[in-house]
C-alpha cells in the first residue's frame, strides 16, 4: 500500500487505499478470510500531491467519530490495552503519539481528536507538506507517549512496535532500540490554534498560481500572528510559503524583479529563524526526531537564500 496508514475508529475499521484497483483487491481478501466490517475508500485527490498524510485525511474525512487511531500497514500485532490506553491520554490533548526514550517517534500510530486536527491536515496538504511528522508539530495540545514508562507494562514484549514487512519477520521479531534519557510523557504546543488563520493559509495557497503577490501579502500577515504567539511552525511555515511564492518556486510565475527576489529571500531567512526556534523546544524537550526534521526544514531555507534567483 503506497499510502501505508490506515485508520482503526473505535470499533469500526477503515482503509485509506491509493487507487480503485487496490480497493478491489483489498475487498476480495478480506471478504475470503470472513472480514465483513471493514470499508475502503480511495485516497482523495489532490494535484502533484500524496504520501501518508493524504491517506490520513482520506481516513478523517469518511467518517464522523470524534475520536480515531492511525496506524501503518507493517505493524499487526498492536496490543488493544495499548490503543486504549493512547485513547484515554488523548482525552486532555488533540493528538497523543507512543514516543520511545531516546527521542524517537512512532508517529504513523495517533491517536486523534478529529474535529480538532482534521482542518490542521488539510491545512498541511494545501500546503505541500506529506509528512506525518508534521501533523506533531502543527497541532496544538500534543502528548508524546513513553512508550518505556507507560507502554510497556501493558505490551510487556513491545511486539506493537514491530515492523512486519517480510514473511521472515514473523519467525524473529525485531523491536527497535528502547534506551535513551527521557523517562516521562511530554507534552508540546500547549496553545489553541485559530481556526481563522488556518483558513486563510488555504486561502493562500490556492492564490499561488493566479495571485501570487496577493497570497505572498497574506501569508506575511498570517506569519506576523504566529511569531506574534510564538507558534514557531506556523510561522516558519507561513514565512517559507511567503518566499517560495515570491520567488516563483512553487507557482511557475518567476518573478524577476529585484524587490521581488529580496523579498522572497527576507522572508525565508525569517522562516529558518522561526525553524531554528521550533528546533530549540525540541532539543529542550530531548525530542530528537522532531528536531531533526525541523532542522532539515531550517537549512532548506537557507540554501534558497544563497540561490541566485
């Protein structure tokens, strides 16, 4: 499966598949093997878009519990107390993510408040980003799950966090590396997100190809809000997104002036600040996946910087 996520929703399963022909297939093997309960629909479409995060949408989008639990398609053997468990912590948070002591993520396996993250996902693919990760670092109200500390009691084996990808994976289970210094939850993004701006960045983005000067005015504006707030991603994100659209690199529009070139540069300049910035909560925090992709994120900012446009 191209897309590898899929959703599990209270009792009730669902797949996100990547096109009709999979779905076909899909149905066929679980109708012979006794599986009536589960329903596949077909990633959504979006231009020069996919990967992961898209079949998450998918997953949100068909259907209407207020709660759900992504999960990619190589890991089977997840314990239900462990699923329960990231259910109950979801409770006082949007998105709760089995998180392992030396920094890493299990960030396909969310447990997640709809309504609350499903306007941050699309938010995320208006904008190009096809990265789960992601989905960390733009909700609000996000628990990284010890998964030493709190997971393990209840898989004693951790074989929830075994990848299957091979039939000899079975006969001899591989967990991955447990050890590293963080030894409780953590807790990120304590603030709420406005669904306002999340709007308008969409508004934006659609106005790249037809209006990039307009959409280049309004992702400035909406970036001021965010650094205002200290939402270092969205305002990294905004920031990015002003200059890639003044510099032509994602509409095909180049633009050739001067102003237009300083501009574009200036704003991501501000962007890898921002970056850098979100980067440093997550080294505080020992969060070492999240500051790395962060990281990556800041230095493609500054190599457009030195691009001669």
């Amino acid at each position: 499966m191209q897309s590898q996520a899929s959703a599990i929703l209270w009792m009730k399963q669902l797949f996100a598949l990547t096109n009709e022909e999979r779905k076909k297939r899909y149905a066929a093997v679980l109708a012979e093997n006794g599986f009536g309960s589960v329903a596949l629909v077909v990633d959504e479409k979006i231009e020069n878009f996919g990967g992961p995060i898209l079949a998450i949408l998918t997953g949100l989008k068909s259907i209407d519990a207020d709660y759900c639990l992504t999960l990619p398609v190589d890991m089977p053997l997840l314990k239900p107390q462990v699923a329960k468990h990231l259910f109950n912590q979801v409770n006082d948070f949007n998105v709760a993510v089995p998180m392992w002591p030396n920094g890493k993520l299990e960030n396909l396996i969310m447990a997640l408040k709809r309504p609350q993250v499903l306007s941050v996902i699309v938010t995320l693919c208006y904008l190009n980003r096809s990265r789960p990760l992601d989905i960390l670092r733009a909700a609000s109200k996000v628990l990284l799950v010890n998964i030493v500390g709190e997971l393990q009691p209840l898989d004693p084996e951790l074989k929830s966090f075994v990848n299957i990808n091979a039939p000899q994976d079975l006969v001899q289970l591989q967990a991955r590396q447990n050890q590293g210094p963080i030894t409780k939850n953590v807790s990120l993004n304590p603030w709420d997100l406005p669904a306002d701006k999340l709007k308008s960045l969409q508004e934006a983005s659609a106005k790249t190809k037809s209006d990039p000067s307009e959409a280049a005015v309004i992702f400035s504006l909406i970036a001021k809000f965010f650094e205002s707030e200290k939402m270092f991603f969205w305002g990294a994100l905004s920031r990015e997104n002003e200059g890639k659209t003044l510099l032509g690199l994602d509409n095909g529009k180049i633009q050739t002036t001067s102003d237009f070139v300083a501009m574009g540069k200036a704003a991501l300049i501000q962007a890898a600040h921002n970056y850098a910035c979100e980067a440093q909560v997550y080294e505080d925090k020992q969060c070492a996946l999240l500051a790395e992709r962060t990281m990556a994120d800041q230095v493609w900012c500054q190599s457009q910087v030195s691009i001669d446009h």
